[in-house]
C-alpha cells in the first residue's frame, strides 16, 4: 500500500515531533520531511514532492502565507492543509483564495487532522467543521458587495497600493515600511479605503481586492 507522504512546517521543533509521532502510527501515513521555517518548506517542497503540506502560518525567513503563494505559484500542484493556532476568518478566507486544500486548528484532535490528510489526499478541501460556519458568513457578507465594480474607481493611487498590500496579509508596520509611509498615514489610508468601499474590516477590503483582481 502507498503511504500518504506528508510534509511538516512548523517553526517548534516540539510540535513538529508531537505530530510526527502522531502521524506516524497510522499505516497510510508516513513523515517525508520537516521544515522550520518557510523557505525550508518550500526547497523540501520541491525536492520531495510530498503528497501533502502541513503548513503553519507564523515562522520565520519566509512566512507560511508566502510560502504557499511560492508554491502555489509554481507548475508542480502542492496540496497544501493550514496547520495553525488562527481562529480568525480573515486567515481562514486568506488561504483558501490562495488555493489551499486544508485548514486545521492546532488544538483538533488528532483524528481531525488525519482525517484532513486523507481528504486532501483525496482530492478534496477540507475545513475543520467548527470553522465552516465562519467561512459562510464571509461569503455572504462578499454577495452584498462583489459586483460593484465601480467602487475601487474612487481609490487613489496609493490607496490601491495599500489596497493591495492589505490583501498581501500585510499588517500597518509592514505596509509602512513597504511603502516608506508611517503607520499613521497607513491607519489614514485603511480608513479611506473603508469608507470608499463601504467595508468595515481588512478582511472585507482583502476579499474585495480578490474578487476585482486588484492584486500585486
């Protein structure tokens, strides 16, 4: 019988263990590798070719968002299951429109885990079911918005550079010292773009700049 060959990036050590070990006693599983930060993920990524990516969102050198959009990105088709402590739904949407398989909290128990392997394995997405609830109520707050395409008009140029920083993942600092502005010129900037586009938060802004393209 083929093993599901899995991937582990996650920034402790411990936890790359704990999961190691749990994974490891079932049969149809089997550890290929794992990586503390994310351009280790990426390298071991392409090198092994593992049936699936267990990908932590918070590490060092590369983050797991810009991770995933390397891989993403690339010709090969990596599955790829959000392994993270992030309840927030902005995470959740986040990495779903960057094409991921899976998003799992870290305190699941471990058959929820197995049983997200083995879905994506599978060919399908899987969402840990106490956070599907979230995933349609950000849809259905998208709906009330998604075909006014004449709003991101009223944005400036900089607001749009923002705009697209903001859908990036980037928090105020990083956006500050990306566009070499202050972070109160980035909170002035963020509460234009609300008020334009009639959001109330940065995950309505991101999922906004999504659906009208409006990316780097």
């Amino acid at each position: 019988m083929n093993k599901i060959k899995v991937l582990i990036a996650d920034d402790h050590a411990m936890v790359r263990q704990g999961l190691k070990t749990i994974l490891e006693l079932e049969d149809d599983i089997c550890v290929v590798a794992e990586a503390s930060n994310g351009n280790e993920a990426v390298e071991m990524a392409k090198a092994l070719k593992p049936d699936v990516l267990l990908m932590d969102i918070n590490m060092p050198v590369l983050s797991g968002l810009q991770a995933i959009k390397i891989l993403k990105e690339s010709s090969e088709r990596y599955k790829i299951i959000v392994l993270t402590l992030h309840q927030d739904r902005e995470y959740l949407f986040k990495t779903l429109q960057m094409g991921c398989e899976g998003y799992v909290l870290k305190d699941a128990e471990s058959s929820v885990l197995i049983d997200a392997i083995r879905s994506v394995y599978g060919d399908q997405t899987f969402i840990q079911p106490n956070m599907t609830n979230e995933l349609v109520r950000e849809f259905q707050r998208v709906t009330l918005y998604e075909n006014d395409k004449s709003l991101s008009n009223n944005l400036t140029s900089r607001e749009i550079e923002v705009l697209k920083l903001i859908a990036e993942g980037m928090i105020n600092k990083e956006i500050a010292k990306n566009l070499y502005i202050s972070e109160k010129t980035v909170k002035n900037h963020i509460s234009n773009i609300f008020k334009k586009l009639d959001v109330n938060d940065r995950t309505q802004a991101a999922i906004y700049a999504f659906k009208h393209n409006i990316k780097v």
